[in-house]
C-alpha cells in the first residue's frame, strides 16, 4: 500500500510513524486552472483560490501516481491524519 500524503507544512508529519510519500501541496494556482474552474456567486475570491490550489495539490499526487506506476494508493491531506 502506497500513502501519500498531501502537505504544505512538514511539521505537522513528525509525529507519524508510517512510511508515507510527501506530496508537497500548491499555495497557487496558474491561470488556466482557475479558468476551467466556476467560482460560485457567495464563494470569496480567497475561498475560490484556495479550492483551486487543493484541486490541483490532488491533481499533483494523482499525476504522481501514474509518473511512479502505483498501484493500491491512499492519498489524503495532513490533516486527515
């Protein structure tokens, strides 16, 4: 079984005693992303840009998968660990 883990702060991992994958998580997003993306009328607009950097973090590990040929994966963010 392969974990990763998505993160944009290391020290929240220490105390983990499992081997774990680290996927470094987006603090933003290009353009193109944010484009293809609908912003609902009572989202903000910094609500809007941290959904996008979260889709594309998840879309970082998931390319990661395919790149390394994993199979059996758990991706899940830090906090849900």
């Amino acid at each position: 079984m392969n974990i990763l883990v998505i993160s944009i702060n290391k020290q929240r991992l220490n105390h983990l005693n499992y081997n774990f994958i680290l996927i470094e998580g987006l603090t933003s997003s290009n353009d193109n992303l944010k484009n293809k993306m609908k912003k609902m009328p009572t989202e903000s607009i910094d609500f809007f840009n941290r959904k996008c950097n979260i889709f594309n973090s998840h879309l970082k590990a998931l390319q990661y998968c395919v790149d390394n040929k994993l199979n059996d994966i758990i991706i899940c963010e830090d906090d849900a660990i």
